[in-house]
C-alpha cells in the first residue's frame, strides 16, 4: 500500500466486488481504515470475514513472504484500525510455525 491510501481505495473500488480477492477486501478495508473512515473500514472488515472467515491480521501479513519488517507493519497497522481480528486461528498456527505472532496473540 505505501502509504497511498487514496490511490489504494481507487484502485480498489474500480475493481467489482464480485472480483475481489483477499488482497483486494483488505486493501480496501485498510485504505478506508488509514483514511479515518472508519465505519466504512468497519462494513469492509464485515464483507471481508463472510468470503474469508479465517483472515486475521497475523496470518494476512505473513501471506508475501517477500515482505520485509517494515512493509509487514502497514498492513498490520491498518488492519488493526478497520477493526479486522487480530490473532491467527489453532489452524492457521498448525499450519504457518514460523508465523510472527502479535505480543497480544502471544500472550494468550
């Protein structure tokens, strides 16, 4: 996203809803999110969790594993703003050990 919110909810919103990915849900959700929309932000989140029930702020941002620290930030940061959840399911965890957990998933 690089910090382009505007640009990314353009991008997002010409693409049709019935198109979307999970990049696309969350790019969307986490542009509007960054842009202090934020029951917008909140409505995506919702659209995103009924085609994709198991996204989570940690499993999202390990999905490019050519990401460095600081580009795994953004999304984990945005995210976290439009409301989405935060930690990794039992599933998710069995699935990715090397996942980098949030300190409030760790913790529980």
């Amino acid at each position: 996203m690089a910090g382009r919110y505007e640009d990314a909810l353009h991008f997002a919103n010409r693409v049709p809803r019935e198109a979307y990915n999970l990049f696309d849900h969350v790019l969307r959700a986490a542009a509007l999110a960054a842009l202090g929309l934020g029951e917008e932000a909140r409505a995506a989140v919702a659209e995103t969790i009924a085609q994709f029930p198991h996204i989570s702020v940690e499993g999202f941002a390990i999905l490019d594993p050519a990401w460095n620290e600081d580009e795994r930030q953004r999304p984990v940061e945005t995210m976290r703003k439009a409301g989405s959840p935060l930690c990794a399911s039992a599933d998710d965890l069995r699935n990715s050990p090397d996942l980098q957990r949030l300190p409030e998933c760790a913790a529980s």
